[in-house]
C-alpha cells in the first residue's frame, strides 16, 4: 500500500527512477481498487466511481510508468509505443526488465547497489 500512496504523492513527478516493485505493487493495488468500485458501480447500475477513479489515475500511472522506464535506461517517449498492440507488448517487457545497474542519466539506481563496470549486462 505504501507505494500506491507514494505514486499518488508523486503523481507529476516525471523525473528519477522507479523500481520494479514499486511499479507492480501501485499497478497491483490499483487494479484491485478498479476492480472493487467497477464492482460496486455494476450493483448500484452506473459507471460513474470506475470511471472517476480512471480518471484521477491516469497521470500518477504515466508518472510511475515513465520513472520505471527511466530506470531501465529509457527514455519515457517509449509510453507512446503502447497505442499499437505490439507496443503494449513491448513496453511490458521494458516495464518488467531489471533496473540498470549504477547510475543512469535519470539519476542513481534506487537499489543502492555500486555499479563497478564489472558486473554490466551484456
């Protein structure tokens, strides 16, 4: 829970690096809560909470998404690729590839582990 609040704090923050935890459990709890309230909104026979809650996180979701990207050493352009459906694919692999190791031009690794040249991935 404390990293679908910490996407809502930070829902225009566009800059430094997300990690692949972070980015999966606020994308978790966020579909849960999407999922109770399109629940609720089909009991009471309108789409209005879903559609609400859609709404208010559709930029801390672009947020979280461009810093995980950032943090596997891509540009957040990449989004833009998820309108095709071999995009969407894409941009899931990119979104579940570790972190880059050391830091990057969109600032240090947020696993804290010193990169020494030694270990890069190939």
């Amino acid at each position: 829970m404390n990293y679908y609040v910490d996407m809502l704090k930070n829902y225009a923050v566009f800059s430094g690096r997300a990690r692949r935890k972070q980015y999966w459990m606020a994308a978790l709890v966020s579909i849960i809560i999407s999922i109770v309230l399109t629940v609720i909104d089909n009991a009471i026979g309108v789409q209005l909470l879903s559609t609400v809650y859609s709404l208010a996180v559709v930029v801390p979701g672009l947020a979280i998404t461009a810093r995980r990207l950032h943090d596997t050493g891509r540009s957040a352009w990449w989004i833009l690729i998820a309108f095709t459906l071999i995009g969407a694919i894409v941009l899931l692999v990119f979104v579940c590839l570790d972190s880059d190791p050391g830091d990057n031009q969109h600032g240090p690794n947020p696993k804290g582990i010193p990169f020494d040249g030694a270990t890069a991935k190939l």
